[in-house]
C-alpha cells in the first residue's frame, strides 16, 4: 500500500493520473480494465512478468509496463499533427489555395 501511495503521487506530480489496484489483484485483471496507458509495478520479477504478458495480452495497442521512476514520458501524451502537401509537390501555398477555391 506505501509503495502504491508513492507511485500515485509521482504520476500526479508529473501530470498524470493514477488508478489504485487493490493488493493481491490477478494480473490477468488488467486485461479488462478500461482508460488506462500503462501500469507501475515495484516488486518481484516473477510479478512484473505476469503484468507484462497481461498488458500485451489486451485488444489495441500494448501498454508498457514501468519498473523503475516514473518519468514524465510515462504519464504525458504527445500529438502530432501533419499537413501532408505532396499532392501539390510540396506547395503548401498551392494547396492552400485549392482548398479555398
């Protein structure tokens, strides 16, 4: 519980959000649980492997599994946006216009 309470404020420290798992959860729960982007996981190697296979058993993307500090690219999201003007040869002013006419 101490070390679940300190990983829940590192995360919030850094801008993330932290659901709390009740002690002695199946690791095949995480398969079902829903919003989430990741999972902290301080103990035991035997542990952390059954979370992980747990993790990348879920539909979608596989989720990491973090062992160690949490650092701001664990709890962060970073988007892109892309405005692809090869169409027009690279012309962005040339696709501009097109897009207006």
């Amino acid at each position: 519980a101490e070390a679940a309470d300190h990983q829940a404020r590192a995360v919030a420290a850094l801008g993330g959000r932290a659901v709390a798992v009740p002690e002695g959860t199946a690791a095949e729960a995480l398969a079902g649980v829903a919003g989430i982007a990741g999972a902290v996981w301080w103990g035991d190697a035997a542990a952390a492997r059954a979370l992980a296979r747990a993790l990348a058993a879920r539909k979608g993307a596989i989720l990491p599994l973090i062992t160690g500090a949490v650092e701001a690219a664990d709890v962060l999201v970073e988007r892109h946006v892309c405005v692809d003007t090869t169409a027009s040869g690279g012309n962005a002013q040339l696709l501009a216009e097109v897009a207006e006419g």
